[in-house]
C-alpha cells in the first residue's frame, strides 16, 4: 500500500477535534463486538464446509464415525483449526480497519477515528499491539480514570488516540484533508 494512504498523524487532530469519553467508546465496542461475532460466524462457516467436503469425500479419514460433524466435535484437531481460523479473522477484521482509515464499523457510526500520537503510520504491527493492549476491551476502562487525558490502557500503549469526528469529517471524502 503506497505510504500516502496510510493514517499518519496531524498534530492539529487533538486542537481540533475532542477525545473520545469512556460512553462513546463503549458503544462503538458493543457494535464492533457484534460485527466480530458476525465475522466469527461467517469464517466459521466456511471452514466448517471445508472440512465437511473433505470429510465426505473422503480426502480426510472420518476415524470410524458415521458423520462428519461428530468427526469434527471429537477432533483436537479440527476444532482447534477452526478456532484458530476463527480467531484470526476476528483479529484481521480490527487490525485491517484500524490500518485502513483508522475506523471499524463501529467507530465510524459513533464517529470516532483513530489517530497517531507520533509520526509514524499506524501498520499492522502497531494495530495489533493496541489489539492486545485493549484487553479485549477491558483497557477502555482507563478513560473513567483519565479524566484529563481521556486515554485508554491500548491508546496509552500503542501511542494513539481517539478523536471525536465532526460528522463532515467522518465522511470518507474528508479523511484526505486530516
């Protein structure tokens, strides 16, 4: 991806627009947590098919069992792929909008964006440091006791913050003057 179209930081952002309180960031959790179950399922789903076209085709043995899903219930195996294949999907949905104009869905309908505290890009190693920073949200809870900063534990950590956007400037024709 050319470096013109990663997010980088404008240190006008934060005179311009205000951080995100504690309210406003939990609900753009709740919807982007319901977007990942959706993800989840969608992923799941399609491995799920996958494994049962080998399954019934005989490209994978069955182990004795008569069906496939009692094949894929009972193997450490398999239910391990999918949970893996699972979870990186999960994984991939935030760090690829994250990266990607600095908004989930989710953030982008409570209009809140993502921005950088210095001048480096936010790429996908930074992204899923503040993945693993947030604590699977639990790290938003910061901003209840940062009264002053308005700063998440993942904000903190991966050197970001989120900004309220005015509803012009949530609109992606916007985002190439921030």
């Amino acid at each position: 991806m050319p470096k013109s179209k990663k997010q980088k930081s404008n240190p006008a952002t934060t005179e311009v627009f205000p951080r995100a309180g504690f309210f406003r960031r939990l609900a753009a959790i709740v919807y982007d947590a319901l977007m990942a179950v959706a993800v989840g399922m969608c992923a799941a789903m399609v491995m799920l098919v996958l494994l049962i076209l080998l399954l019934e085709n005989g490209v994978l043995e069955k182990q004795g069992l008569e069906h496939s899903s009692e094949v894929i219930r009972q193997s450490l195996l398999y239910t391990s792929i999918l949970q893996v294949w699972v979870i990186a999907w999960v994984i991939g949905f935030f760090l690829w909008f994250w990266v990607h104009g600095g908004q989930t869905i989710g953030m982008r309908a409570w209009r809140l964006r993502l921005f950088s505290l210095d001048d480096k890009p936010m790429g996908y190693g930074r992204a899923l440091l503040r993945l693993m920073a947030s604590l699977g949200g639990l790290g938003t809870l910061l901003v209840l006791l940062d009264i002053k900063y308005k700063q998440s534990l993942q904000d903190r950590i991966a050197r970001t913050e989120m900004l309220v956007l005015s509803k012009e400037a949530n609109h992606h024709k916007a985002w190439n003057k921030l």
